[in-house]
C-alpha cells in the first residue's frame, strides 16, 4: 500500500467523503490533496501534521505504513464484560484506534486496549474500565483474557483449564453462571495485563 492507498482508506474509515471535505478539515488546498490521492507528489511535514491529525493517524503511518508510537497503545473498541455478545475491534491496522492510551510498562508491542462493557468482572474489573490485552503474553490457569466464542461473539473471563480439554469461563461477579468450552471450539485472543479507570 503506497501513501496515496493510505490516505483513500483512512478518509474511508472516517466518512470523508471527497478531497473538498478533506481540505476543510485540514485547511490543505483540494489540488493538494488530489495530488496526495493521486500519488503526484508526497506532503511536506506541515501538511503531514494537519492530514495525520484530521485522518486520526500518525506521520509515520502516511508515510511509510508503520505506526512508529512506541510510546501509546490502541483503544479499538468496547468488550462485552457481561453475557458473550457480538463484537468488532472496528478493522483498523495494527497499532491504530479510534483513541490512544499511554504505553506505560507494557511491553508487547501488538498490545492494544479495550473498554469494558458490563459487570461480571466486577469488583475486579468494572465496567467502564479500560483493560490492556497483550497477545503475546502466555494465558496461564486462572488468568483473565478476551476470549472469542463462535465467530463473533467475545467475552472477558478468568480462564480455568480443566482435564479432558476443557476450559472454565469464570466471572468474577456471582450474578453470572460460568461457562465450561471445548477449548478447541474458543479463542484466546490475549491476555489482561492491566486494568486502568477511564476518567
């Protein structure tokens, strides 16, 4: 994907319609940014700033399709804390969200961060709260993780891993039944290796 393929998609992902609405929101002239659609010439670091900041992405990203922001993390979307329900984490690419959380000491670098919707979790984790999920962090007995159920449905419970291939979906609210799996038939999409308020 070169610039001018980043910048048709990022306008797609945010609704922009055409290079007339574009400019209005970066102040860019509508010839610019045709020109930047077409691939004619590549933005100056002036126009970078103005496209990255209306496009909801970075520099780096426009220009070379890495993120490059060691120093944040991903807010993608919401997951159901309660009963498993459907879910999307809104299609972005790797390292990209609709908001940004700071990294803090977390150090996988596909790690990515998720609002909680619901109260099984609770007192542990509430909803509102904002958990960061690390892919790359193994998913030990009685850890808490986002799991995917069938195709679409998510959830975020304590994992129990019993005998004969079977695993424990375990709430932490006693207002909601555990659940038992075929650990063949869920996914383990990440571990939570923190749990932070949302002010």
């Amino acid at each position: 994907m070169e610039l001018k393929e980043r910048v048709t998609y990022l306008m797609n992902r945010r609704g922009i319609t055409n290079a007339a609405e574009l400019s209005r929101m970066t102040g860019l002239t509508q010839v610019a940014i045709r020109n930047y659609m077409r691939g004619l010439k590549i933005p100056n670091a002036q126009a970078l700033v103005k496209l990255s900041r209306a496009l909801t992405t970075t520099a780096d990203y426009l220009l070379t399709g890495s993120p490059l922001r060691p120093d944040r993390i991903p807010l993608l979307s919401k997951i159901p804390g309660g009963e498993p329900a459907a879910w999307t984490d809104g299609e972005y690419p790797a390292g990209f969200g609709e908001e940004y959380v700071p990294r803090g000491d977390v150090t996988d670098q596909n790690s990515f961060a998720l609002i909680v919707d619901g109260d099984s979790m609770s007192p542990r984790i509430n909803s509102g709260d904002i958990v960061i999920i690390s892919p790359g962090t193994t998913v030990t007995n009685r850890s808490i993780a986002a799991i995917a159920l069938n195709d679409d449905d998510r959830t975020l419970k304590k994992v129990i891993f019993l005998k004969d291939n079977k695993v424990l979906l375990q709430p932490e609210n006693e207002n909601y039944d555990p659940l038992v799996c075929d650990l063949d038939s869920i996914k383990i999409i990440g571990r939570v290796v923190e749990r932070r308020e949302r002010l």
